[in-house]
C-alpha cells in the first residue's frame, strides 16, 4: 500500500464525505424512482376535471333514469285517475238512472190512486211497485257508497299525483343542461340501456343518491293507489252491470204485474158485460111474466061490474042451486077464486121485488163495469207511460226529495 502524505484523519474525513455522498445519491435516486411512480402527472388539473365531468354525467344520467321513471308513474297516474272519473261518471248516471225509476215508481202509485174507490185495494201491482221501490232504495245506497269510494279514492290519486309532481319537479333540476328527450317510458329505457350500473342505480334506494327514499315511497304510494283505484274500477262496473240488470228485471217484473191486472179487469169487465147481458134478459123475463101474471089475475078477478058477469060465472047459477037443495053440498069455489087473487096478488108482488132487485144488480154490475173500464185505462197508462220512462232519457224535475230517500 502507498504511503500517503497526509494524515489519516485528513484521509478519513474524505473517505467518509465520498461514502456519504454516494449514500446520498442513491437515496435521491431511490426517492426519484418513488416520485416518478407516485407523484401527479402535470394533467392533474384536467384529469380530476375529467373525473368530476364523468361523476356529473353518471349522476345526470341515473337522475335522468329516475326521472323517466317518476314520469312514467305519473303517467299511470294520470291514466288512471282519466279511468278512475270515467268510473264515477258511468256511476252518476247510474244513480240518476236510479233516482228517475224512483220518481217513476212514485208517479206510478200516484196514478194509481186516482182509480175509482173499488178498484183502489191493494192488489199484487201494489206489493209490486213497493218492492221495486225498495229494491231500487238498495241500490242507490250500493252505488252511493262506491261513489264515496270512488271520490275518496281520486282524492287519494290526487294527492299521490301532487307527490310525484313535487319529487319531478325537485329532481329535474340537474337537468337543465341535459340535451336529451326524456318522454320515453323506464321500461324501454332500462331494457336498451347498456350501463348495468344506472340500472341499478334507479332501483337502489340512496338519500344522496339519485333515486331518494322520498321518490321511492312517491312511486310505491302512487303503484299502491292505482292497484287499489282499479280493483275499485272493477268493483264499480260490476256494481253498475248488475245494477242495471237488477233495474230492468224489476221494470220487467211490475211492467208484466200491470199488463196481467189489465188483463185481469178486462177479463173481469167482460165477465160483467155477460152477467149484465142476462140480467137485462133476466129483467124482461120478469117483465113478461109480471104481465102475463097480473092478466090471469085480471081473469080470476072477473069483470070490473056485476052485471057484466054471466050466467056459468056466477055462484048462484041454477046448476049450484039445485046442488045446494041438499044438505052438505057448499061448493069451495069461492075461497078458492080469493085463494087464487091472493096468490096471484103474493107472486106479482115476488116478481116486482125480483125485477127491482134485478134492476139494482144491473145497476152495480154496470157502475163495476165502469169502474173496471177506468182502472183499465189508467193500469195501462202506467204501463205505457213506464214504457216511455223506461230509457231514462228525461230531466229530473224539481219534485220533493221524499221520493229518493
């Protein structure tokens, strides 16, 4: 080994400083490969512009997706409550279909109580109007109530439809700047859309998220109210068809009870007409023999003077005198020619009071004969005026309300 001049701390200290610096540089190169690999690019102003730019869009377009779908719920909604009013229309004209075949019922018996007091007892037309009447009071309260089910519901509907509009209106703020129709329904947007995540997205409830609990429980409240706004649909057109059935079945029932008491008065009228026929026949009958009597009692009472009478008529001929010269020989002749007069006199009395009595029934068969001709007339005037009612096709006029309760 060279000896070297100077000293060895001298030589010590420079050896160290060499050792030193190489440490240091190896260190600097470590830190610069490090740097190299963990340090920012100088794009990182635009690349973490370009990561909030594509975090907006993906936000833009989950709220987009959001949107569609509060749209499309409002939409249903829409249809259902233009459905829903349909329903209540068709159901207030039921009930006015109701209201005027209650009038008509109540016309009916008015009408009926204008026949003649024979043909005024209750008979099966009655009993029939009164169950028309209270079948027709049962429907109109079924369709009363589903018409407060039907307003409660759109009330319901209403109020779903004001949430949804509200949520809209609150999450399409962002959308402002967003280029692109959104009228298109979530079904045809999710089953083309190629991003999974915003399908996702749209489904994942987040309340710092695009689709917010408050959406969510807007688009449950409003599903919920349509299935039950349709179920009610249902339940009101059934209501109506068999209202409808049950109308015309019961019109049918007292329209056939009417033409049968109709036909039963002109059955009863002509029955009355023949009973009249021989009465009449009857009366002259009487009339005939009354006459024919009182001439045999003229001519067992014998001429009016004693000297029309002649010679066979008299009861003290010669033929009785000589029978009467003997004892025991008194003819009945005479208490017979009285028995006889009072007889004839009893019978022509018999046929004055029988033709009287045939004159009386006469009377009341023809003053039933009447009274059946003007029940006839006024049962079929109901019928057909119930026949001109019958297609509701009138105005209510304003008549006391006691007839609809």
């Amino acid at each position: 080994m060279e000896a070297t001049i100077g000293p060895d701390a001298w030589k010590k200290s420079t050896i160290e400083n060499i050792k030193l610096a190489s440490v240091v540089v190896q260190r600097s190169d470590k830190f610069n490969d490090l740097g190299r690999q963990l340090d920012p690019l100088p794009s990182l102003r635009d690349h973490c512009m370009q990561n909030s730019n594509a975090q907006i869009h993906a936000y833009v377009r989950e709220t987009r997706a959001v949107v569609v779908k509060l749209r499309d719920s409002l939409l249903d909604c829409e249809e259902e409550i233009k459905s829903l009013l349909r329903g209540k229309e068709n159901l207030e004209k039921a009930l006015e279909h109701i209201r005027k075949d209650i009038l008509m019922t109540e016309e009916s018996k008015l009408r009926r109580r204008a026949k003649p007091i024979r043909e005024r007892g209750t008979d099966g037309a009655d009993d029939l109007l009164a169950a028309e009447k209270r079948h027709l009071l049962k429907l109109k309260r079924v369709l009363e109530a589903h018409l407060r089910s039907a307003q409660k519901q759109l009330q319901i509907l209403d109020n779903a439809r004001k949430r949804l509009k509200a949520v809209l209106s609150e999450r399409q703020r962002v959308l402002d700047l967003k280029c692109e129709n959104v009228s298109t329904s979530t079904r045809s947007r999710t089953s083309s859309c190629k991003d999974r995540g915003t399908v996702d997205a749209v489904n994942t409830v987040n309340p710092v998220g695009p689709f917010t609990p408050e959406a969510a429980e807007s688009i449950n409240l409003t599903e919920d109210a349509i299935k039950r706004s349709q179920i009610l649909r249902q339940e009101v057109a059934d209501a109506i068809e068999e209202t409808q059935k049950l109308q015309k079945a019961a019109h049918k029932s007292v329209n056939d009870g009417l033409t049968k008491k109709v036909s039963e008065s002109i059955t009863a009228k002509q029955h009355l007409q023949m009973a009249s026929g021989e009465n009449r026949m009857a009366i002259h009958r009487g009339q005939r023999w009354h006459y024919a009597t009182d001439v045999a009692k003229g001519y067992t009472l014998g001429p009016v003077s004693a000297s029309d009478f002649t010679t066979r008529e008299r009861l003290d001929r010669p033929m009785v005198k000589v029978y009467q010269r003997h004892p025991g020989t008194q003819l009945p002749e005479a208490q017979e020619i009285i028995e006889g007069t009072h007889g004839l006199q009893d019978s022509l009395d018999a046929i004055s009071r029988n033709i009287g009595m045939l004159k009386l029934t006469n009377q009341r068969v023809k003053e039933d004969m009447a009274d059946k001709n003007a029940g006839t007339k006024i049962d079929s005037g109901i019928v057909r005026y119930r026949r001109q009612k019958a297609n509701h096709r009138w105005v209510l006029e304003d008549k006391p309300a006691i007839a609809c309760t």
